[in-house]
C-alpha cells in the first residue's frame, strides 16, 4: 500500500516537471511557426508576463501536490483556507474576464448601461450571505449538494444536483474557452487553437494535481493582479482627467457618438418583463453558482465562511466600480486616436471588449499593455479552474461516490475519479472551445446564470427554508426549472432568431429566470404539498436535526470543538 | 449527535434566537432586494428619472450616484451582517448548545 502510494506521487510529481520543463519551448515553438502567418505581431512582453504567471502558479500547483491527499484536500483544500483568502479566492473566480473586458466595453459603447450589469452581479453576494452561506457550510462537506440531500433521498437529489452542476460548468467553460482563444489570438498574437489547447492542458494540470489548494491560490494571485492592474488604469485614467468626473463625463460626452445618451438609462433593458427577469437572474444566479458555493468549504467554520462573503463583496464592487471609470476613460482616450482604431470599421481594432486592453496601453505604454494582457489571461485560467474543479466534484463526489457506490467508496478510489473527471472535463472543454469557435457563444453566460438560478438556487434554498420540501417536489420542480429555462432560451429572441435565422421568436423574451424561476418555485411548493408518501413524512421529521445544525454547527464538517 | 440536537430544537432559547436571527437576515436581504429592484424598475418603468443631472450644468447623472449607493451599501450590509452574526449570535449559539451539553451530561 505505501509503496504504491510514493509510486503513484512520484509519477505526478515527474510528469509535472517534465511539463514544467517542456511548456516554454512548445510555446516558442508555435511562436516560431505563428509570427510569419498572422498580421498580429507576437507580443513578447506579455508572454514573458504570462511565462512568469504560469510558472509561478505550477510552483505552487506542486507544493500544494504534495499536500492534497485525501478528499478533503482535494475538494475543500482541507478546510484550511481563511475568510480573506477565501474572499479573494472567490472574487478571483467571479471577476471573468467576461466581467473585466465585457463591462468595460459595454460602458466603452454605452456609458451608463454597463453599470445595470456591475450592479446585477455584485447583489447576489449579501443574498448568498443573508440567507445561505452559514447553513450551507454547516451541512455540507463538499459540494452543494451535500447540503440539499442532507435530509432528502440522495440518489435523486445528487442526479438533480450534478445536471445543474454540470449544465453551469459547461456552459460557462464553453464561454470562457472561446473568450480566452479570441482573446489570446489578438494578445499574443498567437493562433486560436493552440490557445485553447493551452488553457485547457493548465487548468487540467492545476486542477489534476494541486485540486482546490492550488485553484485556490491560483484565484487569489488573479484576483490581486487584477484590482492593481485595474487599478492603475483608473488611476491613471483620473490623473489625466485632472482627477475631476466632470471632466471625464464632459469629455467622454464631447467625444462619443451617442453623445448625451451614454449618461442615462439607454436600450439595454428595454422592457420591464427583461428587466426583472434579468435581475432575477443575475441575484439568484450568482446564489446557485456551484463553483461558487464550492469555496464555502474550503474554510474551517461559520465564521470564516461569513467574512470571506464580507471580503468578497467588498472586492467585486470596488472592482466594478473601476470597470465603469475604465469605460468611460476608454471613451476619452481611444475614440479619435488612430492607434486604436481599425480603419476598417472605424471601431476600436479587436472591438469594444478590447477597450480595456488598449485602453492599459494608452495609459501605461506596452510593458503596461503586456502585463494586462498576461492578467487578462490569468483570469480566464482562474476561472476555469473553478469550474472544472466543481464539474468534477459533481461527477466524483455526487454521481460516482453517492449515486453508483451509495457512499460505499475508499477515499483513494474518490480522488482517483475526480482526477480523471478533471482531465476528461478539461479534454472535453478545448473540444467545446474548438468546435464552438465561430459561434456566438454571449448567450451562454446568461443561459448558465438563468440555470443556476432555475434548478441549483430553488433546492437548495427551499432545503434549508421549507419544512414540507420532499425529495420528489425537489426533483420534479427542479427538472421542470432546468427545462424551462433551457427551453426558454432555445425558443427565445437570442438562439431561434439570432442564431437560427427564424423571423419571430417563439418565446418573446431574451432572459428566461422570471418564468424558469417561478414554475420551478411553484412546481416545487405543488408537488412536495402533494406528496403523502412515508418518506417525504420522514423528511419533514429529520428537518429538525437539520435546522439545529444548520444554526448551530454542531456536528458540521470540520468544526473543531464538539 | 441526534440526542443533542432534539434537546436543542426543544429549548426555547434557541428559538428566541433563531426569530431574533432570523428577522435580522430577512431584514437585510428586503433591504437590499428593494433596494435592487427600485433601481432596475427605475431603468424600466422611468429611465428618465435617472437622467437627470445631480446639479444642473454638471454631467453626472442620477443614475451614477444611485448605482454606487447599490454598491456601497450592499458591502455596508454584509459588513453589518457579519460583524452581529460573529459576535452576538455566535455567543448565544454557544452559551446555548453549552448549556443544552451541561444539562445533558448532569
């Protein structure tokens, strides 16, 4: 047994240094074959920015190898994060570069609409910490569904919880995998499908190897490199404004082609229906997030959990705040600059979500630029990471270990599936960025929040809120949230006529959680309401022992006294 | 552990703490749930409320100050949140189950 154990580490800890040995030649070898083919020059301050990244976070992918043994390490980094870590941690797994670039460019083309945005995805957090995060760190282990099938029928609840689980993951993968290749194309200048190759073999080495320990940092060095980069940007934005908003909104007003318009409330959220349904989605989107309620166990108690919401929240909205300076000050230094414009269509080169990137090189000059586009890529890798590591969880901890075994599972076996649930995830993930390259993938972000607020966000909420749930109003209400959200969308304004070329949608509406939400709510109360039978009596009895260790943390996965 | 939590679920102290707790998160999460929704049915209903400048002659909007203030407030919240819920309510929490533990053993 313990020989095959340092056998097995041995072999981990070889293939990583062989990589760690290997990464900086294939990538000068592609750079080699890239510069002569494409028009965008190869960028050599960013690479070696982005170099020094990767070779510091798979540093500390091999120290945190060694420590991730048992599951608890694997999922939950041992439970030995602390609340700032953790809140760093977690806002360097929400901060997307869909974030960064999207909503600096919205506000870049826009002004004022890209803030509806900012606000959107920072209320979730008091939300998460209001109502859910203590509980669900006092009943689960590892994944949110420990904490729903606490009480509940675990074979069903699981199978529910890892299709929500899985449905987000990959959509959100899908999104950031092309998101990082058409970035990375225009960054480094180097090809597509090598860039997706690159992200994916990363977070699979990050994940494989160091699990949540090294996501984890993984998430807390992005995080700090991009509110200092962020940072600088508005900083330096406000010092050539003379540090007055009037100038800046003066001058982005002057200079922008919408004029007046980009101060007020424009054609975003036209109708009130997408209005609400939009908010609802991103409120409770961002609550039923498993790749962000995942982080609540990687701290030791409550208390901890708590103030890493309190971090968070403080993070992200400093964070979106810049992003709106950052947008407005693109507007005053890019429109009109011919360094950034393409003459071709008389737009930024790249487009508004590049507003940021040139926007850093405008302020700070190309070593600047180069650190940006490096952190801009480090994000996307943070990101990922997560995800990965919650879809495999999904598939190792609920599917495998509670649904196939019923729990009857050696911890080795369970680490072992999720490593290979890691790979086959991240193998399936450059796939999906590889074949989705030329499609409009914008819809899916919106998709994943609408899910997760649809299926994940009503089980789990009723599981801790509502004494007469049942397993069955559970499973039946959470699938018809899952198919209505996803019908929804199909029939909706942005997949059957933006994508499929219909002249009239179906479904008129392009945010579905409105609808999605409350026939997943109603079909939940109804069913549970309905359901006579022994067990789902049994349920409502064993919500009492749930409700006192869910308020108490007596008995909760590594608390320390008791 | 079940036995523990039976005798916790019957002390009615630990009911007085869950209302107190309970109206505190609830109070909260309204707050800022209003909060958010006046905003967005501002945007819907009467976006021209939020166009409007702060002081005439300025550029700065209405809209701008209000959605730093959804900001700034939902961060003042959870901060308020956590600072009761660190102290006060985890000391009740644990006077209670301390408590609840000494009778059991007695």
């Amino acid at each position: 047994m313990f020989k095959k154990m340092t056998m097995h580490n041995l072999s981990r800890r070889h293939l990583l240094i062989l990589f760690l040995g290997f990464f900086p030649l294939l990538l000068f070898a592609a750079d080699a074959i890239q510069g002569e083919v494409t028009r965008q020059p190869v960028n050599i301050t960013a690479i070696s920015m982005f170099l020094a990244f990767v070779t510091a976070t798979l540093g500390i992918t091999y120290w945190a190898a060694k420590r991730t043994k048992s599951t608890k390490d694997f999922y939950a980094a041992g439970g030995s994060i602390t609340g700032l870590q953790n809140g760093l941690a977690i806002a360097g797994d929400f901060m997307s570069a869909a974030s960064f670039l999207g909503i600096s460019g919205l506000v870049f083309a826009s002004g004022f609409d890209g803030l509806i945005y900012s606000i959107g995805f920072l209320v979730g957090w008091p939300i998460i910490l209001f109502l859910l995060a203590e509980r669900l760190r006092n009943l689960g282990k590892y994944t949110f569904a420990d904490a729903v099938s606490y009480r509940l029928q675990p074979i069903p609840i699981r199978s529910l919880a890892a299709c929500g689980t899985l449905a987000v993951v990959l959509l959100y993968l899908i999104a950031q995998m092309v998101g990082a290749g058409k970035l990375i194309q225009i960054l480094f200048g180097l090809e597509y499908h090598f860039a997706v190759v690159i992200v994916g073999i990363l977070m699979i080495m990050y994940v494989t190897f160091g699990g949540m320990l090294a996501t984890t940092w993984v998430q807390i060095i992005k995080a700090i490199l991009l509110l200092l980069g962020a940072s600088f940007i508005a900083i330096a934005v406000m010092y050539k404004m003379g540090f007055s908003f009037q100038t800046l909104f003066a001058s982005a007003v002057e200079i922008h082609s919408k004029g007046i318009e980009i101060m007020s409330p424009g054609g975003l959220v036209s109708d009130p229906v997408s209005a609400i349904s939009l908010g609802l989605a991103l409120m409770f989107g961002t609550a039923g997030l498993p790749h962000i309620l995942m982080r609540f166990f990687t701290v030791p108690d409550a208390r901890e959990a708590r103030k890493s919401v309190f971090y968070a929240t403080g993070f992200i909205g400093y964070f979106y705040v810049l992003t709106f300076i950052i947008g407005f000050g693109a507007i005053v230094l890019l429109v009109n600059n011919p360094e950034f414009i393409d003459p071709e269509t008389g737009g930024i080169f790249g487009g508004n979500n590049m507003a940021a990137v040139h926007l850093s090189k405008a302020v700070g000059g190309e070593v600047f630029l180069g650190f940006i586009s490096a952190v801009a890529f480090a994000t996307i890798l943070a990101v990922v990471s997560g995800l990965t590591l919650s879809g495999a969880s999904a598939i190792s901890h609920d599917l495998y270990a509670s649904v196939i075994k019923h729990g009857r599972i050696q911890e080795g076996e369970e680490v072992l599936v999720s490593r290979i649930s890691t790979v086959i995830i991240g193998i399936f993930a450059i796939f999906l960025g590889i074949i989705f390259e030329q499609q409009n993938v914008a819809y899916m972000v919106g998709l994943a929040f609408a899910i997760a607020a649809s299926v994940n966000f009503p089980i789990l909420f009723l599981s801790m809120y509502w004494q007469r749930l049942t397993t069955r109003g559970a499973f039946v209400g959470g699938s018809i949230g899952l198919i209505t959200a996803v019908l929804c969308m199909i029939f909706g304004p942005t997949i059957w006529v933006d994508i499929l070329g219909n002249a009239e949608p179906v479904f008129p509406y392009k945010h579905p959680a409105l609808f999605s939400m409350s026939a997943a709510f109603i079909s939940i109360l109804v069913v549970s309401k309905l359901d006579n039978s022994q067990t789902g009596k049994d349920e409502a009895v064993a919500f009492e022992d749930q409700y006192v260790r869910s308020q108490t943390g007596l008995g909760a996965e590594g608390a320390t006294s008791h | 552990m079940q036995h523990l939590y039976k005798r916790i679920y019957a002390d009615p102290e630990f009911h007085e703490l869950e209302r107190k707790r309970g109206r505190f998160s609830w109070l909260l999460a309204g707050i800022v749930f209003l909060t958010y929704f006046s905003f967005i049915l501002v945007i819907a209903f009467a976006p021209q409320l939020f166009a409007k400048p702060v002081v005439a002659g300025m550029m700065m909007t209405w809209g701008i100050p209000v959605g730093v203030f959804v900001i700034v407030l939902s961060f003042c919240l959870t901060g308020v949140y956590v600072y009761r819920a660190n102290t006060e309510f985890d000391h009740l929490t644990r006077d209670i189950v301390e408590h609840v533990q000494k009778d059991d053993n007695a």
